[in-house]
C-alpha cells in the first residue's frame, strides 16, 4: 500500500504514532508525561503528546478514541473526533475523559489515543429556496424506529 509523507516534530520521548497492524487505519499515539496522571470519574484533561505535525493542505489528522480504554475503563475523548488542520502548527494535546465511576491513572507513555490522517474535501455552499424530496425527508434521531 502506499503511502504519503507527513512531516513531524516529536519533543516528546517516546516513539513516533505507528500503526498496530497492517490493516490498520489508525496509528497509536503516546502521552508526553513525565509522571502518571490520574482522572477521577468525570474528570477531562488535555494530555499532551509532544507532537508537531505538518499535514499538507487537503488533509486532516482525526484523533480518535482507543477502543480498549472505552470499553475497559471507560476512558474517551472529548471533541471526538478532534481535526487537527493542515494549518495548525502547535503541540498535539489530547482531551480525555473519564466516564467510569473509578479513577483512571494514565501512564507515561502509554497509548491514548489513535490518529487518522483522512483527505478532505472544501464546499461553495449553493443557496437554494428548496432541497429535492427523498422517501426520508426530514425524519431523523429514531426514525426508522427501534428494532
């Protein structure tokens, strides 16, 4: 499969995001921490990874929750998931959850989180006085029912 280069600036300690496996579609990154960090139940923090990144413009870098964390320990994160445009040049700072009833303590280098880099497209809005009809229409949350 091929792939792009992306350029990437990485103050942290802890190896660059990698992917797991060859089919997946996301890379794991680390948090850039010096000491653990514990998350009290409903408690969020911006964690960060000591990542730059350089994306070229067309794309995005999509920060995604980790599966396991969410169905173990009930750990997400907020603003999912977070763009990171091909502008932004600041430090990759992750916003993470916990919605378990038990504390979560996040370990130095520990995986937090996935990152998707995803081409994107641009629109020019086309002001209409009416949208055309679809057996759907206007029906939305539940409107196909619950079973």
């Amino acid at each position: 499969m091929d792939s792009m280069q992306v350029k990437i600036l990485n103050r942290s300690s802890q190896q660059l995001p990698a992917y797991a496996t060859e089919g997946s579609a996301g890379m794991d990154v680390r948090a850039d921490i010096h000491e653990p960090i514990t998350l009290q139940p409903l408690e969020r923090q911006a964690i960060p990874t000591g990542l730059f990144i350089e994306l070229p413009v067309g794309y995005e870098a999509q920060i995604r929750p980790r599966s396991g964390l969410a169905l173990k320990h009930g750990i997400s994160l907020l603003n999912t998931p977070g763009t990171i445009d091909a502008d932004y040049r600041g430090e990759i700072k992750v916003i993470m959850v916990n919605l378990s009833h038990e504390p979560y303590t996040i370990e130095p280098g520990e995986r937090i989180c996935q990152m998707v880099v995803a081409r994107h497209e641009r629109v020019q809005w086309l002001e209409v006085d009416q949208l055309g009809d679809t057996v759907r229409g206007a029906g939305g949350f539940g409107h196909s029912g619950s079973k």
